[in-house]
C-alpha cells in the first residue's frame, strides 16, 4: 500500500471548506519531519522554501501554521498509527519509547533558575520510565537517561524525539542498546 493511499484511508476531522487533501498536509508534515524540521512552524517554512514538493503531495500552494496545527489537533492519533502501520508493517509500534524535554512551568520566575527536564515515556504503558534534570546540553542529559535504561532497556524498541534529539550520540547509544531511532 502507497503513503497516499493509507492516509486517504483516515477521517479528515476538518470542517467541509477543506483547502488542503488531508493525505497530502499528513505527508508535508512526515516529509518535513524526515528533513529535521523540528516545528509546526518550520513545517510551515519548509513548504514555501520547497514548492516544487507540493504538486507531488496534492497541494496547490503551502499551507500556513493554523491549517496544520488546526489538523493536527483535531486529527485521531490511533487512525494515523494504523495508516502508517500499512505502510510501514515492519515498524511494531506496539513498544515505542517517546524522548522529550520540557520546562518547568513558574520555574526562572524572578531570581531562580529555569528547571529543564528530559524523559524517556512507554506510550504503550502511557508512563514516564525514566527522567533526568538537565545541567548542561539535553543531549547529554540524555546520554545519561538512556545508560539508566539498561542495556535492555531498548531492545527492538522504536525511540521517538523532536529533531532536537537526533544527535549522532543519541542516535548511536540507541542503537547500540539495540533500539531503533526516529524524529518526529
């Protein structure tokens, strides 16, 4: 089965003054994402820097920041899954590990310092396995999380981050754990 031919298969979630094929928003945004773009907003960016892709996806001219996050928002996350799982019946999505970082909200408030985190989350468990407090780069924060692990801690598991994350240390410590990497 073809990319296009599994996202045509997801409900469009959108109202019916549609401008944009859902199937070819969804694959901008996947297309945008294996390309590093790390944002909505760069997807956005990288539209417009990349007209000549458009045609290929459906898409007349690039669509803005609110078509996208609007789309996304409203879009059933277990329907792109099975889609994707169509395409791509090799990846067991069943096990997948998500790498994030935030900031801690009310934290860098007056005089203290902002807290960052990083943390490794088990979608199929929807549980937080491991989290760490960043003194430094993220990715070595990181680094240190996924040695916590374990060395089985990856094991033909899929790990999931923000382009942010995709450091050649990061990406080579998973593999070495015997997971698999991928940006979202």
């Amino acid at each position: 089965m073809t990319l296009r031919e599994a996202l045509s298969q997801i409900p469009d979630p959108r109202a019916r003054n549609r401008q944009y094929p859902l199937w070819g928003l969804l694959a901008l945004i996947l297309v945008a994402f294996l390309s590093r773009v790390d944002s909505l907003r760069g997807v956005e960016r990288f539209a417009r820097a990349n007209p000549h892709l458009l045609p290929h996806l459906g898409l007349r001219k690039a669509p803005g920041h609110t078509a996208i996050t609007l789309l996304l928002h409203r879009l059933d996350p277990e329907k792109l899954q099975a889609a994707l799982g169509q395409v791509f019946p090799e990846a067991d999505l069943g096990e997948v590990l998500v790498v994030d970082g935030k900031h801690l909200r009310g934290s860098g408030k007056g005089k203290s310092a902002q807290v960052k985190l990083v943390e490794v989350l088990a979608l199929h468990l929807k549980t937080t396995l491991a989290q760490a407090r960043v003194e430094g780069r993220e990715d070595q924060a990181l680094l240190e999380l996924l040695d916590r692990l374990g060395a089985e801690g990856l094991k033909g598991k899929v790990v999931v981050g923000d382009a942010g994350y995709l450091y050649p240390e990061v990406a080579g410590k998973v593999v070495e754990k015997g997971g698999h990497t991928s940006s979202s």
